[in-house]
C-alpha cells in the first residue's frame, strides 16, 4: 500500500466511484458482496488498491499545504520538481502567535520586527505525491494561492 486504506466515512461519500472501480475490475455487485463473506483479504486488497487511487488523485491536484503553530507557520508549495518554504518564525522572546490567520495578520502589521521570515526550497525525498501524503500525516493542512502571494509579498517588503 502506498498512502492509506480510507476510512469508513471517506469511502461511503466515495461509494459510486467505488462501484465504478469494482465494474472496471470485473466485479458486479453480487461478486463483491461473496468476495467480502469468504475472500476477506482479496477485498480488503481491492478497498486498498482504490484508496490509493483516489489519494493520488488528490495529491496531484495539492499545490499549496502548511503548517501552523503559536512558534512558527509554514506555508509548503509543491511544483512538479521541489517542495518551496515560505516560514513565519519568533525573533528572540517574542509573544507573536501564528496560529491563526486573524494572528499572522496582525502580527504582520503590528509586529513585523519580531518575526523572522525565510524561504527555502528542497527536492523531493520520495516522490511529490508521497511527500505531500506523510507531510498530511503529519498534521499539515490544505493551504491557498492567496496565502502563499500573500506571504511572498510580505517577505519582499520586509527585505
């Protein structure tokens, strides 16, 4: 398995695409409903096979994920070659907090001397969509063009 199974929920609100999958592989209702009763592990196989499917699918489609925390926010770009670092971080013993917009917001504007802003770019240590995966796995979050340029603009005018 690449990624993850889906869990139960995620694959309910997938439940016609699933169906797709079985009739593309040869399996009609009937099939799957024995294949579940007496080939556990061949179904389970097949839930596995199509949640990887569907993830990749998706991880191909993420540009923009980050990363937020009272210390730091991190803002993650994946073009098709590198992973692009946009970071937030306290300066000394600051108390600016990045754990929401409305606070990353205001400490732009009201304390911009007390954050230290970088950026970095890295190749993929995998492939882009599995570092995108583990990253996700690790507690990123989807993230926007918008806060990107947002935070680019930022950086260009503190330099």
């Amino acid at each position: 398995m690449k990624y993850r199974t889906l869990k139960e929920d995620e694959l309910l609100g997938l439940e016609e695409e699933f169906k797709q999958f079985l009739i593309v592989n040869g399996i009609h209702n009937d099939e799957w409903v024995k294949m579940n009763q007496e080939e556990t592990d061949k179904a389970v196989e097949l839930v596995n096979i199509f949640s990887d499917t569907v993830l990749q699918t998706v991880y191909e489609k993420i540009k923009f994920i980050e990363h937020r925390s009272e210390e730091a926010c991190m803002v993650f770009q994946f073009t098709s070659q590198e992973i692009v670092l946009i970071g937030l971080s306290r300066k000394g013993d600051s108390k600016v907090n990045f754990s929401t917009p409305e606070s990353i917001h205001e400490a732009l504007i009201n304390d911009a001397g007390a954050i230290r802003f970088y950026k970095t770019k890295k190749k993929f240590n995998k492939t882009r969509e599995e570092d995108i995966h583990e990253m996700l796995e690790q507690g990123c979050v989807l993230s926007s063009e918008l806060f990107w340029n947002a935070l680019e603009n930022a950086i260009s005018e503190v330099k």
